[in-house]
C-alpha cells in the first residue's frame, strides 16, 4: 500500500509539472538560428557551432574532470545554447544536469525558464524526484515561479 502511494505521489507530482510547464508562459520563447556569440578569446562563434563543441566534450569526457573540461573551452553559454544542449542530452539524465550546474557558473548567464522547464522533465525520466524538486526550489527562490504547491 505504501509503495502505491508514493508511486501515486510522484506520478501526480510529475503530472503536475508537466501541466505547468505547458501552461506557463516561457519568457523566452523566440530563438535565433543564425545568432553569434563571442568566445572568452573575443571570436565570434555561431550558436550551432558552439553547441557542437559542448556536445563533444560532454561526450568525451569522464565524469571526474568534465566540469574542467568544459571550462578549458572558453565559450560562452548563452540560453539558446543551454537549451540545445539540453534537448541534445535530454535522455542523458545526470550528465545534462551536470552541464546545468556548471553552465549556471558562468559569468553573465542566467537559465531561462525553459532550461529549468527541460532540466525538470529530465530529472524526473530518471526519478530522480530530489533533484526535480531542488530545480523547482531554485526558480521559486529567483521568482521565476508565481504559483503555489497546495497539498
């Protein structure tokens, strides 16, 4: 009975996500396919290409040292990358939430609504419903929430 109800629980709770997450209006819905960010050398990068070389070495690189790795890029994240990336890696589980939280250090980066939107379903694929929760804390707290949980 008591695994029913959590099983209840956290199928409702992520039910109840989803339902937000396609009610709520994101704030930065347009996107720009041709848009130019600049690397921390000053050269200007197309958003694809940057996106491209996040996404190899999140792939080649072991757990341990990827945070350094993507450090030693010296690109920018800017939220439409954050967003491919996480599209890209949205059945990756713990990896792409380890690219959320080393690209949430970066100077000048904010996550939009719609990362924290992505970061949300991808953590509870795979039931990882504290990390879920945690994310869901994280916007309230930077206001990027107005409703309120009544159990």
């Amino acid at each position: 009975m008591i695994h029913f109800l959590l099983w209840a629980y956290s199928f409702a709770a992520v039910f109840w996500i989803l339902l937000n997450m396609a009610i709520i209006v994101l704030n930065n819905q347009s996107r720009f396919v041709s848009a130019k960010l600049y690397s921390t050398s000053g050269q200007v990068i197309d958003v694809a290409e940057v996106t491209k070389k996040i996404s190899k070495v999140m792939m080649s690189s072991p757990q341990p040292i990827l945070e350094s790795a993507l450090d030693q890029t010296g690109l920018r994240v800017s939220p439409e990358v954050a967003e491919d990336i996480l599209n890209r890696f949205r059945n990756a589980g713990l990896l792409a939430y380890r690219f959320f939280q080393w690209s949430e250090k970066q100077r000048h980066y904010e996550h939009s609504v719609r990362a924290y939107h992505m970061m949300i379903e991808s953590t509870a694929k795979i039931k990882q419903y504290k990390l879920m929760w945690d994310l869901i804390n994280s916007m309230r707290k930077k206001k990027m929430l107005t409703w309120r949980l009544s159990v």
